[in-house]
C-alpha cells in the first residue's frame, strides 16, 4: 500500500462569511494524481487555496495533514516549503519584476537550469519580461508551470490548467504537467502527487489520473474512475451526478 502524501478529514470552510466547503474529505497517496470536477462556484478553487493556507479561507472545523503532518494551522509559506506548490488558474502581474528573478528564487535550493527548462518548453523570450505582464491565457500557464518544475514540490495543486488556452499550448501544458508529476517517462517510480481542478475535463486527454472527484455546493457527491466521470458529466452533466446519487441512496 502506498503511503500517503495528503489527508483532508471532515473540512468545512468559511469565505467571507459564507460556508462554502461542507465536510471535505480525501486522501492522495504517493505518486497519486487525483482530479476533481465540479461547475464554477462549486468550491473546487476553495479547496485548492484552503490546502495552500490563505487567510481569507477560514478553516471552521476539520484537519489537513501533508506528510503526516497537521498543517491545518500553517501559513502559506510553512506548505511551500515542506513541498505543496500551487498553480493559480489567474495568477497576478508582478511589475517591476522580472520572471527570471522569480525563477530564481524557485530554483535556489534545487539546482535546475533555469534556461534549459526554458528553452525545452519554447518559454526563453519571457525570461526578462515583467511576471505575468500582457501574458496571454497559455502564456500564463506555462509561467506558472516553470515556477513550479523549478520549485520541484512533493504535491502540485492546479487550478484549471487548461482554461483560457488554446489546442496547441493545451499539448505543450500537457507535457509540462507530465514532467512536474512524473509522468513522461513510462514505468518511472512516483513520488509528485497531484490535485488537479477542473470544469470541462479536457486535461484527461493530456494528463492522466488515477482518481476523480465530483464535488458540488461544496460537498464531494461521488468518486470513481476520472475518465468515467468524465464521460457521464458530457452525457448527462452534473445535474446527472445528482440524480445518479438520489437513486443510490433509495438503492441502499
């Protein structure tokens, strides 16, 4: 059995004074990507700036353990560095500072070659650019997913990775994912899980996971196979989900 890396345990969460998670609860195992589909404002976003620590994501009850550890009380930058990495689905613009000096600061203790990750994803033009300033929404992405091959975290968090981006760079982020998560070399022991959100699914044609949630007014409604989730969110959408879970509930 495999380790595992992240346990949520009965998490509700409060934003602005409103309840918006309702009893949350999963696990990720080493080496595991997991990917949780929902419609906006169903609290897939909550979730994913919950597990990072911000402030204005009031934890009411419930735990959050990484590493077996409880970082239910951590600041965000307590997670980073015990390796939880993040990517925002709209990351802000830093002015004045340049990406390279961000990248900088992700590949302090690790040691990779800034220009070399650079060059091998098509990225080496946006190097002295201001983070993030007049990016487009692919340009945005693959910021944040160089941010995050340098940083190396043990568990990434993405929110919607293939939003805002066209065909062609939604192929270059598959393989930027792949490589964050281990993925792009067949038979390779894991040890990078993943969280990923998403709204249409369309990820799964590019990354593969081994788990897939369904969650909707903040609560987690089913989980199975992400493919099979999948395809009857395209048939029958997520009212679909709910009905499916009404008739197992009269079946039990």
């Amino acid at each position: 059995m495999k380790p595992i890396l992240l346990e949520v345990s009965d998490l509700w969460v409060e934003v602005e004074g409103r309840l918006v998670l309702k009893g949350i609860s999963l696990k990720i195992p080493v080496g595991e990507t997991h990917v949780i589909f929902g419609r906006n404002g169903s609290g897939k976003t909550t979730l994913l700036m919950t597990l990072m620590g911000f402030p204005s994501y009031k934890v009411k009850q419930g735990r959050i353990y990484f590493k077996g550890e409880d970082i239910t009380e951590l600041p965000p930058y307590e997670r980073a560095k015990r390796g939880i990495g993040i990517m925002f689905q709209r990351p802000p613009t830093i002015r004045g500072v340049k990406l390279r000096d961000i990248l900088k600061l992700c590949a302090k203790e690790n040691g990779k070659k800034i220009e070399e990750l650079a060059r091998l994803f098509n990225f080496e033009s946006f190097l002295d650019r201001e983070v993030n300033k007049g990016f487009s929404g692919g340009e945005l992405k693959k910021s944040e997913l160089l941010q995050l091959l340098l940083q190396d975290p043990d568990l990434v968090l993405l929110d919607e990775p293939e939003s805002g981006v066209d065909v062609e760079n939604l192929n270059l982020i598959g393989q930027m994912i792949k490589r964050l998560l281990q993925k792009d070399t067949p038979h390779r022991p894991r040890t990078k899980s993943g969280l990923i959100i998403t709204h249409t699914g369309f990820i799964l044609q590019h990354v593969a996971a081994d788990l897939g949630y369904v969650v909707m007014d903040g609560e987690i409604y089913c989980t199975g196979n992400p493919l099979e989730i999948f395809e009857a969110i395209q048939r029958f959408g997520y009212e679909g989900c709910k009905e499916c879970l009404r008739r197992k509930m009269l079946e039990d």
